[in-house]
C-alpha cells in the first residue's frame, strides 16, 4: 500500500480515536443522567429519537455519534484491508466488527426503554475493545522507521 494511503489510514484512526474519547463522554453524562425508564418497544426511527429526545439531547448526540462512528468504521475497514499488513488487516476487521456490536448494543439499549443492562454492558465492553483495538491498530500501521527522506549532505 503506498504511504499515501497509509498516511490517510493513520488519519482516520487517530480521528476515530478522539471521536471514541469523545463518545465515551457523552455516554457516561447519559448514565450519571439516569435515563428514564420507558416501555421496551419495537424498531421504528421516529420512536428511537423520541425515545433519546426523552432521555435528554446528549443521548441524541451519543446516538448520533455513534452512527458516525459506524460510518467512519467502513473506510477504515477498506484501508486497511488493502494496507497489505496482515496485523492492520486483523485489527481493522476487529475494530470495525467491535464498533458495530457497540452500536447494536446501544440500539438495543434504547429499545429496551433504557432499562436492559446486559445491552448496556454490550456497548460497554465493545467500546472498550474498538478503542483498544483502533489504537493497536494505529500502532501496526505507524512510519517505519528510516523512511524519511535523506538529510541533504553537507559537502
């Protein structure tokens, strides 16, 4: 892969990173919010926003982030799989796979009416290990050393 794209895979990652710094946040000022406990009900847009619209505008904007984060997961996942490294390859799968089952478990969240905590712990222990594994990630992928460009010599 030519270190242009390596440099965008880099790019995406570190801003995928801050992005999860940032999710995590506003998750736990939705926790310590305590949400309200609605009636579980069945997959419907309009009923998922109100439902986070219920629960306050900084669940609306985690929800919302996390889609983002979803979709930011997506190119990632394409860079590095044709980055060429078999690690980059292995942990942008598992970062991508993690994000989503931290999404899915917050969707669930929701569609419990906030009250099933097994679907909270699912977005928990995923975020952790897309963070993990996004870092690890951005690692498996730095510059190798003595690929700078040549200092100009002095003659």
């Amino acid at each position: 892969m030519s270190s242009t794209r390596l440099k965008a895979l880099r790019i995406l990652v570190v801003a995928i990173l801050v992005l999860l710094a940032v999710q995590y946040e506003f998750g736990m000022a939705v926790n310590m919010a305590n949400p309200p406990s609605l009636s579980p009900f069945s997959f419907s847009i309009p009923k998922i926003s109100d439902a986070l619209l219920h629960a306050g505008e900084i669940a609306w904007i985690h929800a919302i982030l996390g889609a983002w984060l979803v979709i930011l997961s997506i190119p990632s996942l394409i860079l590095s799989l044709r980055s060429g490294l078999r690690s980059a390859q292995v942990l942008g799968v598992l970062s991508f796979l993690t994000v989503v089952f931290a999404a899915g478990g917050g969707l669930f969240f929701v569609l419990s009416g906030f009250q099933d905590d097994q679907a909270s712990h699912t977005m928990a222990t995923n975020f952790l290990l897309s963070f993990a594994f996004f870092f690890l990630e951005l690692y498996a992928i730095k510059p190798a050393k003595g690929n700078s460009p040549p200092a100009a010599s002095q003659g």
